[in-house]
C-alpha cells in the first residue's frame, strides 16, 4: 500500500509535535508531500575528508575524522562558550559551542572517532569549527549517502531549536524508507519520452540524494519542468474557463460616441500598434465573455487614447465605464486629459479621490445610481462599498501591479445587478447576481515576457510597441559629479532655447547613513547657479499640502519656472511637452523601471530631449549595469528583462504579485528557456485534448486535480 502523501507531518517517524509545529511555522512544510518538496537550496561534495594539518585559511566547508580529547569552559563577555579539543593523526584543532553545553556534554563521547563537518576559521594561531555536524563514524558509514550532500533552506530559529541541515536529512531519509521511495508518475509518457525526462520517483530520489552530479542535473530539469508545466496548464485552463463560463455583458455596438471622436475629435493619427490593440479590445467586448485583458505599452505610447476608446464603446451599449489609478496625481493627470475631449462630446465625467469634499462625494454617488454620470476617474476611493453605479461595463485599472487581488475582486462586484436591459445580459448573470464589468489592466511598466507568461499567464496580453510618430529618442549620458559645471552649462543653453527642465532626487531629508545630496541642499546649491529673476524654479515633494504641490506643478506646466527640482512624485503623471531635459541626482540608487519611469517625463514634444543620470564615483557592479542599460537602449521592455535579471522576480511584481513566483525549484528568469517549454507542452496537451480525456493524459488531470484540491494557485494570480 503506498503511503498518503497528504498524511501530517507529525506523523513522520523522528518529527513528532514540537518539531512538526516549528517545520510549518518556518518553512511551511505541513504534510509527507511539502517535505518531499523541500528541495535543497545548494549541495557540498561530502565525498572527500580532511586532514587537520591540510586546512586552509579558506572559511569553507570541511569534513574531518578525530576523536575529541577533552572539553573545558572558557568565560567570555557574556557567558562562556564550551570548547573541545579535537585530533586526528596530523594535529589538533578546536570544536565551539556557544549554547547547548550541556546536552553536548552529556552525549558526546571522548576518544571515539567522529566526522566532524562545518565552516572553519582561523582564531589565535589555530583552527576551529563552531557548531560542527559531528556524527560517530561507524553511523556515518551506513546513512543513505549520496556523493553531493544537499543543504537545506533553513532559519535561525531552527537552527536554535536544534533543527539543523542533518536533522532534516535524517527525517527526509525516513520519508523515503516510509515511502519505499516510489512516487505517482505525474507527467505523461509521450511527454517524458519526448523531452528524454526521467521518471518521477528517480528524480526525487537524486534532487535529495544524487547519485552523481549527472543525475542530479536530471532530477533537477525533470522536477523544473513539471512545476513550471503544471502552473502554465492551469493558467491556460484558466482563461479558457473564464472565456466559456464567465459571460460578458454584450456590447453589440460602435455608435455615436466612438465614429464622433475617432472623425472629429481625434488629435493624432492612431499608430498600427494602437488600431490592432483596439481590434482585440473591440473582438472580446463583442463576444459575449468578459474581456479580462493586460494593455502594455511603454511610457508615451498612447495607452489613455485606447483607454478613453474603449471606454466610448461602452457608453455607445448604454453602459458606465471607470479608470482606476494608484495615486492621486496620476488620477487627476487622466481626468485633465480626458475631461476635454468629454466636454467635446457632452459626456458627463468626474473624479473621486481621497481628497473630494463630502458635498461634492454626495452628488457624485448620487448620479452615479442614477444613471447620469458616465465615466468615473479615482483613486482607491472608488472601490469603497458607497460607491453604486446603475450598470458599470467597462473597469481600466491602471498601473495595475500597485492593486492587490481583494482590490480588484471589488471592482468585478461593481456590475450591473438591475433589471437586464436585454435577454443577453440575464443570461450573462453569474450565480451570485452581479455581472462583471469587462476589465482592461493597463501599464506602462512593461513587463518582461517570462514574467507576464507566469504572472498574468491567464489574461489575454496586448502590447503597444511603437511610439507615436514624429517623436525623437531621448539621448541618455551618465556624468559624474566632477562633470557637473558642464551639466550646468548645458541647463543654461537649453533654458535659452525655451525649453525645461527637472531635476529629480531620491531624499527629502538628510539620512545620517548616507551622504547623497538631499533635495533642499540640492534646491539651495541650483538656486545659486541660476539665481533670480533671470531663472525661476519650481520645487515638489511629497511632504507637501496637495494644494501647494498642484500650486508648484501648475507654475511648471504653464511655464512660469524654467527648472522643476523634485523627489520622485513626478515619477507618473506629469505631462509638460516644452520639458527636454531630465537630470537624476545620484541616479544609482533608483531601480531601473523607475529610471526608465522618470526618463519618460521627457521627450514629450517635437524637440530633442535628454536623459542625465548623475552619479558618484564609488558604483556597485549592479548600478554600473542598470546605467549601463540605461544609456544603451530606449526600449521598455530591454530595460524590464534587465531588471528581471538583477532583482529577480519576486522583487519587481511586488510582494501582492509574487505569490505565484513562490516556486520550489525552478527560477523564471534562469529557467527562462524551460518555461518556453513548459507553456508550448501545456498547449499543444489542451488544443490536441481540451478535457483531457484521452488515456495517456490521465495522470495529468490526475495531478492538475490534486494541485486544484491542495495547492491553491488561483488565490496567487491576478
């Protein structure tokens, strides 16, 4: 009988309860199948033995066989540390405790041989181990061993608790005795045949025991494999889902407002990127599901215009539409910019923030129930539970990543649950009596290709990828601060040509621990430099009153001031043509979107602009990199596989987009090429057998089940 690998772990032989309490609050391992999947971090080669008078001063990890001669105490500051003398036939060396003396004591044994294993150091004109492994000899030869011992992830309070790497191998090898290490094949044999994998239990067995480097190569691209197919089986299924079961209220038409704006009203040709993104847009709020789209496009590629277009389809089906963004500049940016072309086309628009006036919340919550207002700009306001529309259609979330999922699942409530004004939208109401909106993410954070195929693997992606025409690409320099007299030269020339400038710096007050210009130094030296009145400057950040802020912004839009000296509130939302130059002040301590983020301030008209990236001269290997790329390329999306590679993927969603990215062995941006794999193999399977039905694909609805019923991806995925 095979055991069940749901069994808690408590029952594991050697765990029992206080072990199996601190396995699942440290490393979340709560049952057989989590140990299994505990995979280790890195293996030492344990194949070969020290000799006492062979060691370096190298800080690595070593293994010796001696026998322990002797203990004695030694006071220290606080407390006293227990140390033993420890000898093989070459010398003698020290072993160090710092804690747990007396059960050291009472069950190590003088005189016997031990292998001994740990980092050594070199300590008053010797050598010792701290907290070694120390196992008898004659154990030590009859352990499950494996010529590459696996090193697991582990936390200081385990460590403490006296949980340490060889416990758990000790308790791993107990899994595999109770086990007999035979494992339920979960891949299917054309696949394994075809990619040459090898089968399940003979990988597990060797990512926790190899045999040989070889064959823990193996076990590690097999185990890859399946984590990254089975998260891109169910994605794809996903969608698939979403686009049978979840209906979509049916626009069944482009009317009036949309052929007024796209004849009359439209400032600019469209790009062919902006005309075939519209197309998709159009083709899934026909089709009768809900549109669940991602909408990339880089800084200044046109996303409002396509947004303020599909939002004219819904008002043409009779329905509301809202634009969700992260931040109160970046709200009122939109509404500014939308407002005009509403007012062009009698269209009633407003904007909900944090900061509206009470009797103004009133009138908007009111008309909104009624019917009268049509489209509505916010902030999180709008996602309160006051907040009713009569029958919203059409949500944009912008700059999406900043909302987490409970975020976003209020806005999926915010749909029609009046009276259907067709026989389509009844059918389209789900079972809880609320049809949801179609949803249009959008953001100018581009991101790479590996990540949206994890990630956002279950929306339909659409990519603006070229610039509207006539736009010049901002040229990027990296000067050091001795360059900075040229810099200023450079200010003047542009200010005489009429055009603008900002300066963007990372802090607002001095940190003690750090030594970078702050933004009222900076402030005090620039107004030096380009004194009154022949220069006027503009200063914002984000200690301000918002109405000082606007007050300083609006100055700057107009033209008033020549320079903008700010922190990074400019970083989204500011719009200002005339501006061409764009100057970060101890540029290597921003991430690259963010650089790539303020850079795109610039290069907003028709004249040539400018990227300076101001430095220090002491940069790490990683900044070089970032400014490097920075100079390098314009590209968006260049720029995010960069930073995919130096911050890894956790970091750059943040920790709400993240969950998926919590794999257990396999790593998106190294295993970039697996995962190409993994989503073709997980394709090809649905498209030949969407149900998986046929016989060979058995063990993967088998597994896909299992993973549904025990690991609950959906929680983790936009």
């Amino acid at each position: 009988m095979s055991v069940n690998l749901q069994t808690p772990i408590d029952y594991l032989k050697g765990v029992g309860p206080n072990r199996a309490t601190l396995l699942k609050s440290e490393l979340g391992v709560y049952t057989y199948q989590d140990l299994i999947n505990l995979f280790p971090n890195r293996y030492i080669d344990r194949t070969r033995y020290y000799k006492i008078n062979q060691l370096q001063q190298t800080n690595a990890d070593v293994q010796i066989v001696g026998k322990i001669t002797g203990f004695k105490e030694v006071a220290q500051k606080r407390g006293k540390r227990l140390v033993a003398n420890f000898q093989d036939d070459t010398g003698v060396m020290e072993l160090v405790w710092f804690r747990g003396q007396k059960w050291i004591r009472d069950n190590l044994k003088t005189n016997k041989p031990y292998v001994a294993f740990g980092k050594v150091n070199w300590f008053s004109g010797k050598f010792n181990m701290a907290h070694p492994e120390l196992e008898l000899q004659e154990e030590h030869e009859k352990n499950i061993r494996s010529a590459m011992q696996p090193i697991y992830p582990s936390t200081e309070k385990l460590s403490n608790k006296g949980i340490t790497n060889k416990v758990v191998s000790k308790i791993m090898q107990q899994l595999f005795i109770e086990t007999k290490g035979r494992f339920v094949e979960t891949l299917s044999q054309p696949i394994l045949n075809e990619l040459k994998l090898i089968n399940k239990s003979e990988a597990l067995f060797n990512i926790h025991f190899p045999k040989s480097s070889e064959l823990l190569h193996k076990a590690q691209f097999r185990l890859k494999f399946e984590e990254l197919f089975y998260i891109q089986l169910q994605l794809i299924i996903k969608n698939l889902m979403h686009k049978k079961k979840i209906k979509g209220l049916p626009f069944e038409k482009v009317g009036n407002y949309f052929n007024t704006f796209f004849s009359e009203h439209l400032p600019f040709n469209l790009t062919n990127a902006q005309k075939r993104v519209l197309k998709e847009i159009r083709a899934d709020l026909g089709s009768q599901a809900q549109m669940n789209r991602l909408l990339q496009g880089d800084v200044g590629s046109g996303k409002t215009i396509v947004a303020l277009m599909s939002m004219l389809m819904a008002l043409d089906n009779d329905y509301q539409a809202c634009l969700i963004a992260p931040t109160e500049i970046l709200s009122v940016q939109h509404y500014n910019g939308l407002q005009e072309y509403c007012k062009k086309l009698n269209i009633n628009i407003e904007i909900l923030t944090g900061s509206t006036k009470t009797s103004k919340r009133r009138k908007i919550h009111e008309s909104l129930e009624n019917g009268e207002l049509q489209i509505l700009i916010g902030t999180h306001a709008l996602l309160e539970d006051k907040v009713k529309f009569k029958n919203l259609g059409l949500a944009i979330v912008d700059e999406q990543h900043r909302f987490g999922v409970a975020q976003r699942s209020k806005l999926w409530k915010k749909g029609p649950t009046s009276p259907p004004q067709s026989s389509h939208e009844e059918e389209a109401k789900t079972e809880v009596g609320y049809i949801p909106p179609h949803i249009l993410v959008m953001t100018a954070t581009p991101i790479p290709r590996t990540l949206a195929m994890s990630v956002y693997g279950d929306l339909d992606i659409s990519v603006i990828d070229e610039l509207p025409p006539g736009r010049k690409p901002i040229k990027t320099v990296h000067r050091y601060d001795k360059n900075r007299l040229n810099v200023f030269r450079f200010i003047r020339d542009e200010i005489k040509k009429g055009r603008q400038v900002y300066i963007v710096y990372p802090l607002i007050q001095e940190s003690e621990k750090m030594d970078y210009k702050d933004l009222m130094d900076g402030y005090e030296s620039i107004s030096r430099d380009f004194p009154m009145p022949e220069y006027q400057i503009s200063i914002v950040h984000g200690q301000m009153k918002p109405d000082d802020k606007e007050y300083e912004m609006q100055r700057f839009i107009k033209g008033e001031t020549q320079i903008m000296v700010a922190t990074t509130v400019i970083e989204v939302g500011v719009n200002v043509p005339n501006a061409s130059v764009m100057i970060i002040e101890s540029a290597e301590r921003f991430g690259l979107s963010q650089l790539h983020q303020l850079r795109g301030r610039v290069g907003r008209g028709a004249e040539q602009s400018y990227c300076i990236l101001m430095t220090g001269h002491k940069l790490s290997n990683d900044s070089k990199t970032r400014l490097e790329t920075m100079v390098r390329t314009n590209d968006g999306f260049e720029i995010a596989e960069a930073d995919l590679k130096l911050r890894g993927p956790g970091d750059l969603m943040g920790t709400q987009q993240s969950g998926v990215l919590n794999l257990r062995i396999a790593d998106i941006v190294k295993d970039n090429a697996i995962l190409n794999s993994a989503r073709y193999y997980a394709k090809q399977t649905l498209q030949n057998d969407n149900n998986l039905s046929a016989p060979e694909n058995q063990v993967i609805l088998n597994t896909y089940k299992q993973l549904a019923k025990f690991k609950n991806i959906w929680n983790y995925i936009s």
